[in-house]
C-alpha cells in the first residue's frame, strides 16, 4: 500500500470515534428536538428510543457508543478509558448537541 493511503487510513481511524460521538449525539439531541416542537407525547418516548438505539448501534464498534458526556466521565473515572479521548468525546458530544 503506498504510504500517503497508509497515512490517510490512520488519520482517518483516528478521528472516526469522535465524528460518531458527534453524529450520534447530534441525531439524539435533534430527536428530542422535533419532538419538542411537535408535542406528541405519544411517539415522544418511541422516537427517542428509537434515536438512541440507532446511534449506539452505529457507535458501538467505533467508538464503545457513549452518546454521553457522563458515561464518557464515568469511562474517564474508572481508568478504562483514557482522559485525553474522554476530552475529545465531551467536546463531540457537546458540538452534537448543540449544533442540534
């Protein structure tokens, strides 16, 4: 493999678990979003569920699908993760979110 490919695949492992930690909470957040707007109680858990199912199915063999800055920390507590990649997950996660 030529080495500029090689170099573009690290990079991109590099950066996959934080743009899904972005996407997934960005796909939650707005979720709740419309829901809000929309004012159906009666979907409002059925869609939400829904929205976290999908998302941590999508994240899981990424990035362990935290969607969540407190199990992010809780990760971060509990030494099995790393605290530089739980920084990195608390500032996707909240971009998500708030560009939702």
């Amino acid at each position: 493999m030529p080495p500029m490919r090689e170099q573009a695949i690290r990079i991109a492992e590099g950066v996959a678990p934080y743009a899904v930690e972005f996407l997934g909470s960005f796909f939650v957040v707005l979720t709740y979003g419309f829901n809000a707007l929309t004012g159906s109680l009666v979907w409002m858990s059925t869609s939400v569920a829904c929205a976290i199912m999908v998302s941590m199915a999508a994240a899981a063999t990424v990035s362990g699908g935290h969607l969540n800055p407190a199990v992010s920390l809780a990760f971060g507590l509990a030494r099995k993760m790393g605290w530089f990649r739980v920084l990195g997950y608390f500032a996707a996660q909240l971009c998500g979110g708030v560009l939702a």
